[in-house]
C-alpha cells in the first residue's frame, strides 16, 4: 500500500521521487485528514482519564501500519499536551506534531522560556520508501495575532543528513542522499519562547520509492542456442535432401 501523491521518474538511480509541492506552501493548505494517527499525552497535569495513554508509558509506541515508527528520545522539557504522529494524503507523508495543551506564554517582563524536543523517525528496513525532505513550523494560538519571527526561535538537528531546519528562516531541507538514502533520521530540537504563545511545532516528512530498474531480456541461454543451431542444420540437411531428389520445397 501507498501513501504518495506523485510519481516522476528520477535519471541514474532509477527513482520514483514524491515531490507535489513544496512542504513549506503545504504549511499555508488546511490540514490534510489523517490516513492513519497514533498520539499520546506528556506533562502535567496528566491527560484526561483514559482520554490518551501516557507518552512516557514503556508499553506505548508510535507505529503506523506496520512500516513507520517513532521513536521519543526526550519529551518536551515544557508544558504540557498531546504528541501525534500520523501519515496523511497530502505531499507530507507523514507528520510530527507538538501541541502545547495550554500553548506556551510569556508575559510581561517574564524571562524567556527554553526547551528540548528530540525524536528519531524510520522506515521499516525492508521497505522501498526512503525520507527525500522535512519541513519545520511553529504556530501561536489561533486566537493570537501572528507571533513576531523573533520571539520563537526554534533550532531542529537532523545529525545523520547534516542538516538543521530553523524555524526563522531555515524551515524545509532536502534528505534526498545518493547512493545512501536515509532510512531513520533523528530531529534534536531547541527552542526559546522570548514573548508572545507558542501552540504547537509541526514537522512534515516527504519520502520516495526506490524503483529497481525493469527486467531486460535476458541472452539466449546456452542450451537454446544449441537447439536453434541444430534445428537450422536439419533443416538445410532437408533443402538440400528435397533439391536432389527434384522435390521443391513448400512455399
């Protein structure tokens, strides 16, 4: 089963590549409905009863069909809320998002409010897909009026493409590497709230299908060329039988 939008080939490597559009214009498009969710519930206070299991709970993973997973390596170090992981029908295969459960504030002359979220996020092994880009954003409460650039600076790491996304100016990287395409990557995040609300950070992740090329035939195998050979002699031994004894051939 797949989750893609597009298909085009690629040159060299044989690759059908999942690029409909831009993961930052897919910031801007209402959200798309989700394939497939899992989400669980971080901080305090906790979730409501058996509203969501707990994101620190061992028992709980993030698994989607049996081929995407997730893995949390530090829960937000602020607040409180719900992480979900879940693939969609849009260009973003599969999303990430935080959502601060009150948002995040500053007031006043309050210092400013730092913290960690680090993840790691993979492909099943046996599977085709391999990660081709991953975007960043963040948004205030829907209340709110646009937050300043500059009073939320977030900083994700993704060590294994040697890539970093920024919230402020840096928000999509392309993850596309040949001949080794990445299968897991791990996003290591920092964040500052200098004023204003933070409501949620949203990672979106592109991947495309490793497509081997298409079966050529193969050389005529050693045993058929054999056959074919020995078939022609028998049959200029027939020509040859049918014009000495004044006997034309058919046809």
């Amino acid at each position: 089963m797949r989750f893609l939008s597009s298909r085009a080939p690629r040159p060299r490597a044989h690759l059908l590549l999942v690029m409909a559009f831009q993961l930052g214009a897919a910031v801007c498009l209402p959200p798309a409905p989700a394939l497939a969710a899992n989400s669980c519930w971080f901080g305090a206070p906790a979730s409501p009863p058996s509203a969501l299991p707990s994101c620190s709970d061992p028992a709980f993973s993030f698994e989607l069909i049996n081929r995407f997973y997730l893995h949390i390596l530090k829960l937000p170090t602020q607040g409180a809320g719900t992480i979900d992981f879940a693939l969609t029908n849009s260009s973003e295969i599969m999303v990430v998002d935080v959502n601060f459960i009150p948002p995040l504030e500053i007031q006043g002359s309050s210092p400013p409010l730092s913290g960690e979220f680090n993840y790691q996020i993979s492909i099943d092994p046996f599977d085709t897909d391999y990660f081709a880009s991953a975007s960043l954003s963040i948004t205030p409460p829907p209340a709110d009026p646009p937050a300043d650039p500059a009073a939320i600076m977030l900083v994700q790491q993704i060590p294994e493409a040697n890539e970093s996304l920024d919230a402020g100016n840096h928000s999509w990287v392309s993850l596309y590497r040949e001949p080794d395409s990445l299968k897991s990557i791990k996003l290591l995040g920092n964040f500052t709230l200098n004023s204003g609300s933070l409501a949620s950070i949203h990672n979106g992740f592109e991947i495309f299908v490793y497509a081997p090329p298409q079966a050529v035939p193969a050389p005529l195998p050693l045993c058929g060329a054999a056959m074919a050979f020995g078939y022609s002699r028998r049959l200029r031994r027939l020509l040859h039988l049918r014009r000495g004894s004044g006997i034309a051939p058919a046809g």
